[in-house]
C-alpha cells in the first residue's frame, strides 16, 4: 500500500503515524495557568532530545477535528514550566482518565485520582505516584501548522529529576523490570515494557564489528539463521583463531553431529546452524562462531 498523505484525511492518516511509529514514550504533563489552575494530560508525541543542556520535547497537537488547542499548551503560553511525569503500568489507567477533554479549570488530578505533589523549582505539582518527575522550564514553543493536527513542538529544559529510589539497580540505575514503563501504540492499544518484552543487545560503541558482509557466505545465506542472528554475529571485533575453532570441535555434542551427518553435508549445516543460533540466544556469541566455522 502506497499512501500519499494529500489523498487521505488527517484524521485517517494520524491514525497509520500512531500506528507505524510505535512504541511511543508518554509525557504526563502537568501545567499551570495565570490564575494557578492546575492541568494534568499525557502526550506521547515525546522524547528526550538533549542531555547537556538535558532537553526533553512533547507535542500538543491541535484537535483534527476541530481545529482548537489543548488546555496544556494555552497553559505553558501563560507559565513556561511544566513537569513531566513518567508513566508506569500501576497508574496507566488512572492516565488514561486524565485524557478526558475536561472543561477548562477541571483538575485532572482530582478527576484521576492522583496526588499532587509540591514541585522544587517550578510552580505545576508533580505526580506523587509517578517514579520519575522532571521539573523543567520551557524554552520554546515552536508552532508546526495552524490546521488540525499540527503540533506545537513545548521544548523543555531538564532543572531538576526526581527518581524514586524504589526502580534503581544496586549501581544506583534505572531498573527498567522496576520501572515497569509504558507506551502508546496506536488506537487503544498500549505497551508494557516489562518481562519477555525487555531484552539486551550489546552497544557497538567501543568496538568495532566485523560487520556481516564479512561473514562467509555460507553462514550469511543460513536457512535457520535471522537477520538479528546475523548482528549480533557481525558485531564482535575479530573471528575466533583456527585452534580455537579446533578445540571446540572436540566437544561431545559437535563429535556427535559429525559423526550423524557424515555423509549428509547439508544436514550437518544445518545442525551446526540451529546449534549456533541457540547459543546466539544464550549471548554466547564467540561460541557459536565457533560452532558456524566447523569444517
């Protein structure tokens, strides 16, 4: 399917943006306007774009289909500051509440049923349920469109975190299973980053991979291995040495398939291949090398 945003409504193409671009992060926005009406709604057009200065940019679209703006940036127009509240999984309905188009000088907080907490530097409450709360000033509000749907780029600058020390690691980090955060996927739907949906994948940062065009073609055209599987193989600094590649060869379970498939190529191919992609799945990346460059 080709779409070309001019042939289709902005409503119906938001909707395959919202869709496509997902997960997106959430920004639980707490504002204040000149009379102290405080202002709670989330946005997941959001991300962090800076740490030094530590900046952090969301986007309060105007509505599709009405062309009006929301209360959150008519309040940052009035009184640039703004914290931003992390969302995670206890509190995502209580967030998805606060979405409601509450008449002006509601207070979502209330409406939700979440506390307001005194903030450090700025004037808005943070979320006391929230594990992290970024106070932050706003520097710039950039205006993408007058019609529905253009956003309104609240460019926010990071004075003061605060972190609960219930989600850090014993190095003092972020835990992201205890951080338990969530996103915005398209129409209803929501993500939790928690569980199976959390994984690592080694920075290629200080080293430099081997990259996959150098590997063999014989690994690089593998019927059982995946383009992920082909990554994180490409991603180690040199191949492992022709004696080690020997020595693991003397293991019981690599004697085993040469003896089964001797006289079967493809088949040992195969086995080595399924081998070394269980491996790949254990981070043991050297060793299923090792396995992939048996003869």
């Amino acid at each position: 399917m080709i779409i070309d945003p001019k042939n289709i409504s902005p409503a119906a193409f938001q909707a395959y943006l919202q869709g496509a671009v997902a997960p997106r992060p959430i920004a639980f926005a707490s504002t204040i306007n000149a009379e102290g009406q405080v202002n709670l709604s989330p946005f997941s057009f959001f991300n962090v774009f800076s740490s030094n200065p530590p900046i952090l940019v969301f986007s309060p679209s105007r509505r599709v289909r009405d062309n009006t703006t929301k209360h959150t940036l008519e309040n940052v127009q009035e009184v640039k500051e703004v914290v931003i509240n992390i969302v995670d999984f206890a509190m995502v309905e209580q967030m998805s509440l606060s979405s409601t188009e509450y008449d002006k000088g509601i207070n979502e907080f209330t409406k939700a049923g979440l506390t307001e907490e005194p903030s450090e530097k700025v004037q808005p409450p943070r979320v006391k349920e929230a594990p992290v709360a970024f106070e932050c000033v706003v520097k710039d509000i950039i205006s993408l469109g007058d019609q529905g749907g253009a956003g309104n780029l609240i460019i926010c600058e990071v004075i003061l975190a605060r972190v609960d020390d219930a989600i850090l690691d014993a190095d003092g980090k972020i835990d992201p299973f205890k951080l338990d955060a969530v996103a915005r996927m398209g129409g209803d739907w929501y993500c939790r980053a928690n569980g199976s949906a959390l994984f690592e994948i080694p920075k290629p940062l200080r080293t430099k991979g081997i990259g996959v065009d150098q590997i063999p073609d014989q690994i690089k055209n593998s019927l059982v291995l995946t383009g992920n599987n082909l990554g994180r193989l490409g991603n180690v600094e040199a191949l492992p040495s022709k004696f080690e590649i020997l020595e693991y060869g003397d293991r019981p379970e690599i004697v085993e398939m040469k003896i089964r498939y001797q006289n079967d190529p493809e088949s040992m191919v195969y086995f080595l291949h399924e081998h070394a992609k269980s491996l790949l799945e254990e981070g043991l990346v050297m060793d299923a090398w090792k396995v992939l460059l048996q003869d």
